[in-house]
C-alpha cells in the first residue's frame, strides 16, 4: 500500500481526536462555559499549520496525479479542492472571532459558537468524503510509480502533534488528548 495514503489515513483519524475534543469544548461554552483560548488556539494554529499547509496539499498532489491518470472527469475531486479553500477560510474567520473576544470586542456567543460548529462539521464531512470516494480512485488509478513520486513530493514534516516526541509546541492540546 502507498506511505503516503497511509500518512493521510493517520492524520485523518488525528484530526478526528482533535475535532472531538472542539465539539467538547464548543459544548461547554454552548452550557454557558468560558472557552479555554489558549486551547482554542493551539487547535486551530495544529489546523491552520499542519492540516493547511501540509496534509492538504499532499492530498491536492493526489487528486492532480488522478485527473492525469483518468480520462474520466471525477467531480468530486474538484469538490475536495474546493473544500480544502473553503476549510481554510472557515478556520480563519472562527480564529478572527476568538482573537476578537480575547481583545474584548463584542461578539455574540451564538455567533461564535455556529463558527465552531461550521468548521467541525465541514472538516468531518470533507475527511469522510475523501476516505469514502478520493482514496479508493488513488488506490486505483495511481501506480507504485506515481505514490513514489507523490512521497518524494510530499514535506517531511512530521505532525506537530501527533508526530516526535520531543516537539512541545502544542503543550495544552497534547496534555487534553492525552487524558
């Protein structure tokens, strides 16, 4: 099986973990709870970081060696290209809202909250997408050739998170997902 597909497959079921522990702690503030900012933001600077800018354009390198090998157009890989722009901008504006309250602007929590959620149901909606239709074309259409070439082009860095032991960059989040 490709390295690379399987790196994806893990970093899917990580982003999971992670949005598990958002829909939490969107339940507590949805209670009438304070949000942990601090948490918040590690979660959204893992999405930002890790799954912008480097889980998504492996799988944009993927769904581009796919629309080569076919001559089927298979919608919906321009969809998950679609959905990677959208998720971005979701994060960035949900982001804005939070560095809004810590600066004391005055934002609704239900506004703040559907924010949240957007973000958590399109993530999960776009991960199962491409487990459930993309990853079975790349498994078949792509040639051990192509996953070779797809690995070399892939970045090397490892998961901030969920990857060396040693990175502490996301102390608060990694205590969370540890319980």
């Amino acid at each position: 099986m490709a390295e690379l597909l399987d790196r994806l497959i893990r970093d899917h079921k990580h982003l999971l973990r992670v949005l598990d522990l958002l829909d939490e702690l969107l339940d507590q503030f949805h209670e009438g709870g304070e949000l942990d900012y601090e948490l918040l933001c590690e979660i959204l600077e893992y999405l930002e970081g890790y799954a912008d800018q480097v889980h998504h354009p492996s799988e944009e390198n993927i769904f581009d060696r796919l629309r080569a090998r076919s001559n089927e157009k298979y919608p919906v890989l321009d969809l998950l290209s679609n959905q990677h722009l959208l998720l971005s901008q979701v994060n960035k504006r949900f982001c804005r809202s939070l560095e809004g309250i810590v600066h004391e602007e005055v934002l609704r929590r239900d506004q703040v909250e559907v924010q949240g959620r957007e973000l958590v149901k399109t993530l999960r909606e776009h991960l199962n997408l491409e487990e459930r239709e993309a990853f079975p074309l790349a498994r078949e259409w792509l040639s051990a050739s192509d996953w070779g070439e797809l690995l070399s082009a892939a970045s090397g860095e490892p998961d901030p998170l969920f990857g060396a032991a040693e990175q502490q960059r996301f102390q608060s989040l990694l205590r969370y997902l540890a319980d």
